[in-house]
C-alpha cells in the first residue's frame, strides 16, 4: 500500500458510507479503523469461519458469494465497489459470529476494517449509525428479492443482457455514444456464477451476442457496441436497470 495512502485521513471517505454521523463521530470511528489491503483474487472472509467484523471496499472490488451444500460448487452471488460493505449480519444478530459467505478480491483492493467488539461499543454510544447501517440491511433485502425473482422466471438471454447493461453502467467507460469498454477483467466463471449457468452456456449467450452485434469481438475485454439494441432485449426500465446494478 502507498505511504500517502496508509497517512490519508479516513474521516472524508466514512462520511459518504455514514451520513448520518456528525463530524466528531466520524473522526471517533476513524480511530478505531482498520486499512487492510489484499491483492488481485485473494481471499478475505471464508464461507463457514469466524466473522470478525464489518469490511468496507474503499478501493478495488470484491466478489461475494457461498458454497453448495456439498462444499464442491461456489456460486458469485454479487460485487461489492467502493463504499459498500459486508459482515454486517454477524456483529448485528445474535447469534454465533460465523460468515454466511465468503469474499474474495478480484482485482487489488483495499478495504476498511471495523473489530466486531469495537464498532457493537461506538454504537452503543452513537446510535445514529443505525440509520446507515439499516439502509444498508434494507437494500440488501431489496437486492435479495429481486435477484431471486430475476433468477428464476427470467431467460438466459435477458439476464445476460440486464448483467452486461448494469456492469457497463457501474464499471464501464464510454468510448463513444452506444459504445462501452468493461474495463474489469472478470473471469468468465465468475459471471456464469452470477447467472447460475455453466461457463459453456455463458459462452454460447456471449457468441449469441457478438453474431447480433450487442458485443464487439472478443480481445480479453467485453465491448458493449450497441446499448440501446441490448437494453431492448434486456427489456429494461431505469428503474429497473438501478436494481440491477445493486445487485453487483
């Protein structure tokens, strides 16, 4: 991690994740912070293992996802960018403090690290957290319902479309109008994971796409050439594009 990073106050950086928290509270929570920092596909929170705290992306991006039941077949279940967090269920409940997923960078990442102990004592003396951390909770029912309903009565096709749209709209960097370049190298069994497919199947759906024009060829990148064809075959609403994009 650079120096100048490591010396960079955190106060600036919490005050977008905690809007509700007052200038001293921030400087109070920062103090009890901790900057970790892993590198490209490296394992953070393991399925199953002792939870010990709440984990929040300040760079990089981090893959969230579980296991079968069987242990053999892993499944992405969504991304996590900048400002967004994970862990919260096992500090908030009460229950055994066990990892219901696991997280795993995908690209280098540097992520905000709250002691269980540490942030359950600031919030005994700042209730006011609560507000964020419940629009947080809140959303990740919101992200539930709909990827369960997307999921299940939706085609290949459609969600192959909503998944490009929304990885294009929070990731992808516009090259010219109709056109964008997903700049992220995201392992092709990390998407078919998302979508609860083989990597063979995605591969067909990604073909399909290309013979139609959505997609420009295949270099190493994915190029979204035309995102007004596409957005027609995802059948998308704005609103409906938002939700999509909560849910990575």
């Amino acid at each position: 991690m650079a120096r100048d990073e490591e010396r960079e106050p955190l106060d600036a950086f919490l005050t977008e994740v905690f809007p509700s928290l007052e200038n001293e509270e921030l400087a109070e929570l920062s103090r009890i912070a901790l900057r970790t920092r892993y590198g490209e596909n490296e394992l953070i929170a393991q399925e199953g293992s002792y939870a010990s705290g709440i984990y929040i992306v300040k760079s990089g991006l981090v893959s969230i996802g579980k296991y079968s039941s069987k242990g053999r077949v892993k499944r992405c279940l969504r991304f996590l960018a900048v400002g967004e967090m994970f862990g919260l269920e096992a500090v908030f409940l009460e229950r055994e403090a066990i990892n219901v997923q696991f997280a795993k960078t995908l690209i280098d990442s540097t992520l905000v690290f709250f002691e269980r102990s540490n942030i359950l004592a600031f919030s005994k003396d700042h209730p006011r957290i609560f507000r964020d951390l419940s629009r947080w909770l809140a959303r990740e029912v919101i992200m539930l319902e709909f990827k369960l309903t997307r999921e299940t009565v939706e085609s290949l096709d459609r969600n192959l479309a909503l998944l490009l749209l929304a990885l294009g709209n929070k990731y992808g960097v516009c090259e010219q109008e109709g056109t964008v370049c997903l700049e992220l190298s995201i392992p092709r069994q990390t998407m078919a994971e998302m979508l609860g497919v083989s990597v063979e199947t995605l591969m067909r759906g990604l073909k399909r796409f290309r013979e139609l024009g959505f997609l420009g060829p295949e270099h190493g990148k994915i190029i979204i050439q035309d995102s007004k064809r596409l957005a027609e075959r995802a059948r998308v609403s704005d609103f409906y594009l938002s939700i999509m994009e909560e849910t990575l």
